[in-house]
C-alpha cells in the first residue's frame, strides 16, 4: 500500500509530489520485531519522520510494534484524535505541558526529574480519570541530555515509590537512552548499559516494579542485544534509516517533482543567485517547483542530483527558496515531465542518504525537513486511507 502525498500549486494543481510507502514500513517493522523477542515501540515523532505519524503508527502496529513512542504531549494527543489507542509514551515536555489532557488521553508521561514528577502528581490530583497516572522514570545515562541525573535518580525513586503507594501514579517503565549505539564497541554504550542497571536496582530497592525497561533505539536494536531488556523503540528505522549503515532497511520516502519550464542557454550564461554556476558550453536548463523552503538543504547545492527520463542530471546555481535548475544537457525533456528528487534508489534515483551526504547531515534532518510545505499538504489515496483505518 502506497500513500501519496501532493503539494499542488495553488494555481495549477500540480507541484512536488510526496509519496510514503507504506509497505516499506510494514516491512522494516517486521524486520526489527524479528530480531528482538523485547517489544516493538514505534517511535513516531517529528510527523513520523516526516512520513505521517498516524499512518506509519497503524501500519508499525499492524506489523508487529505493541506501543507508541512520541516526544510532546502534543503529538501524543494528534495520535489519539486519529483514533490510535494502542499505548502512547510521550517522553520530552517542559513543567507547564498539558499534563492534564495527558491523563485523561491515557498517554503514558516520561518522568525525568522530582519536578516533573511533582506536576504528574498534582495532575493526578486534579484528574478525574479513576485511575494513576502511568509514568516512566527516565535517567540520563551518560548523554548529559534528557533524564534524571545519577546523583538525583534515588531521590526521584523514593519519591515515585510514595507517589505510587498513594494512588496517584503507577511507575510502568524505566528508561534510557546509548549515545553511541551506532559504533557499539564504544565506551559509551558500556556506561550506559551499567548505569542502566544501576538505575534498575535503584529502583527496585525503592519498592518499585517497572514492567517496561527501554534503552535501545533503532541502532542498538540491531547491533546490541545487551540493551533490548523488554522494550526497544525504533524510529528511523521504521521508515528506512539506519544509524549504523549494517542492515539493508526499505526507504519509505520519495519525492518528486514536475518539470515548470525548459530553456536552452549558451556557454557562459550564469544561473541563480550570485551565479555560482555559469554554464561550461550549450545547455538546456529545466526549472523544477521546490526548493530549501520544501526542504531541500540550501548547503547541498553545487553538489545534488536529480533523476530525469532515467538520468542523473546535476542541480545548477544556487537552491533558492522554492526553485531549482537542473542541466539537462541535450536531453530533450518537455514541461510536465517528471523528475524524481529522491527516494529508495531503485531507479537510480539519489537516496535520502545520498542528500544528507550532499548536506552534510544525517538522513534523519533530511526526511524531517521535508515538512513544512510538504506536509502541510499531505493527502492519503481514498483505497489507502480506507485500508489503513480497517488495520488494528
């Protein structure tokens, strides 16, 4: 099942076209449920990669996955007003979230510090829900980043111990996160599975009794079995990316777009801003609809490729805001005809990888990137949406 997302221009109708595979997804979440027997949580933050959160949790859960893992309370609550009321961990939130809505959602809140732990509390308090707020005691690891710090970490387990015995939260987790699990001979991941361990105990000698323990990501997954106790969350790699460049993943993403205007140039002739290309000899010059506004890294150009009518063909001059020029060379492509910007590579076409190297980055900023117009626009194929909603 292929979802398909268009973002028309506001004349014509017709623009760059995003096209998320959802088969791609489904069989990427098989592949990471096959080699764990810890739980499958199906990170889905940032719109799902950039691929649409709900339709890449209920494919992910139609596929294996148990839970949902999101950052904000915000996309937490887009996941239940589609509908998906598998289990949610919202685990990133500043004192004064929506801890209130959280609750009365059932979404489960990731408690990185006594203050946080204080604001779930009173929320509890307030809540007419009849039922404890679920919580996951999050410690920092060794990434100096999200969790509660070591020194702090018996503190805040004491206290989750009283909160849990008066009724007001049920700590359900534990949870961390390896800064290095991409290379796993690293130190770092050997810290950060023995401070884990050590928060567990911790935890246990305070009375409690987390049933979810997570600390791999998509890397460790693969790579580190040590750290898949009951519960991995794999995002990247739901949709086609892999940290540690070690397992063939299917990419979900392709983006394309139509060509608006061909023209032939003679040598010489400067293209874009600051004309940091200026054309070698004869040429023809196609105009393609997107630029570093859809998402398009500005820093990849001089560098990107496109595919056209089978070709690799370069990006020339500067990506500006909404617009790019390929050198077609003597290829005799016509308005309206497609390009093809990125996706899985099986036409040759260049991969989100192949972009984040132009960019200087990581695959995960390309895909994420490609949002703001994108997918402001995003629509589902009618076949699609309605299979999608008949998946558990």
């Amino acid at each position: 099942m292929t979802a398909l997302a268009s973002v028309p221009d506001a004349a014509t109708g017709h623009g760059p076209r995003l096209e998320v595979d959802l088969t791609a997804v489904a069989a990427n979440t098989r592949l990471f449920c096959s080699r764990t027997d810890a739980q499958v949580m199906a990170v889905v933050k940032a719109d799902g990669f950039g691929h649409g959160a709900g339709d890449v949790a209920r494919t992910a859960l139609a596929n294996g996955a148990t839970s949902l893992g999101v950052t904000s309370i915000a996309e937490a609550l887009a996941l239940r007003a589609e509908g998906l009321d598998a289990p949610v961990l919202s685990w990133l939130n500043p004192l004064e979230a929506a801890y209130d809505d959280a609750l009365a959602a059932d979404i489960d809140l990731a408690v990185p510090s006594r203050e946080h732990l204080d604001v779930v509390v009173a929320a509890a308090h307030r809540s007419s829900v009849q039922r404890p707020a679920r919580i996951h005691l999050h410690l920092d690891t060794g990434m100096a980043r999200d969790g509660a710090e070591p020194s702090a970490w018996p503190r805040l387990c004491r206290a989750a111990r009283r909160a849990e015995r008066a009724g007001l939260v049920r700590v359900v987790g534990v949870m961390g996160h390896l800064g290095c699990a991409d290379a796993p001979s690293d130190d770092c991941n050997a810290l950060g599975r023995r401070r884990f361990a050590w928060g567990l105990e911790i935890a246990r000698s305070a009375g409690l009794h987390p049933g979810q323990r997570h600390l791999a990501a998509t890397a460790a997954t693969l790579l580190d079995a040590r750290s898949h106790h009951t519960t991995v969350r794999v995002g990247a790699g739901l949709v086609g990316i892999d940290p540690s460049r070690t397992t063939p993943l299917r990419p979900a993403l392709t983006l394309t777009a139509p060509v608006v205007t061909v023209r032939r140039v003679r040598a010489g002739t400067g293209v874009g801003y600051g004309h940091t290309w200026t054309a070698p000899q004869s040429t023809h010059l196609a105009l393609l609809p997107l630029g570093y506004a859809d998402g398009l890294p500005r820093v990849a150009s001089g560098r990107a490729e496109v595919l056209v009518r089978g070709r690799r063909r370069p990006l020339v001059g500067r990506i500006s805001m909404d617009q790019v020029v390929v050198d077609l060379g003597d290829d005799p492509v016509q308005p309206g005809e497609t390009a093809t910007v990125l996706g899985p590579g099986d036409a040759g076409e260049p991969t989100v990888a192949e972009w984040a190297a132009w960019s200087d980055t990581i695959e995960h900023e390309v895909v994420t990137g490609l949002g703001s117009r994108a997918r402001a626009r995003r629509t589902v194929l009618p076949a699609v949406a309605s299979h999608l909603r008949s998946l558990p």
